[in-house]
C-alpha cells in the first residue's frame, strides 16, 4: 500500500529541513484559520502532504508502511481506536 496515491509527487525538491520548515508553517496556517470551518479543513489538508513530503523525503513507501502499522499496533495497545 502506499500513500502516493493521495498526493501527486512535487516537481520540487526540498531538504528535509527546509520540508520541515514548510510543514511547521502549514501548522501556523491551521491555527491562523482556526473558525473558518472550510479554511480550516483545507489547511489541515495542506499540513498533511507537507508531513507526507517530509516522509518521502527521507523514507521508501515499504519504511512508512511498516511505520504506520507499528503506530497503529501501538495505539491499539493504548486504546485509542473504536
């Protein structure tokens, strides 16, 4: 499985500390639209494929997937899901 599929792949390449830079900012973006339901969703949306820029900056898809598995075994432990 691999999360590609919901973002196409930037034509531009960032260093993972400039992709971090940007991912933060899209977080101030989420605050600053905090009571505007739309804006808000949409900046959500943006914080999301900078995170999954800084993944795949670093990370292969088979990296990210077993990740996400670890996270959700890990959770699940926790009690967070339904």
């Amino acid at each position: 499985m691999t999360f590609r599929k919901d973002f196409p792949e930037v034509r531009f390449s960032f260093s993972l500390a400039r992709q971090l830079e940007v991912m933060l900012a899209e977080v101030e973006e989420v605050q600053d639209a905090f009571g505007d339901r739309e804006h808000f969703l949409e900046e959500v949306i943006d914080t999301i494929h900078a995170a999954y820029n800084v993944l795949y900056t670093t990370y292969t898809d088979v990296e990210i997937q077993e990740a996400i598995e670890r996270v959700r075994d890990k959770n699940a432990k926790r009690g967070y899901y339904k």
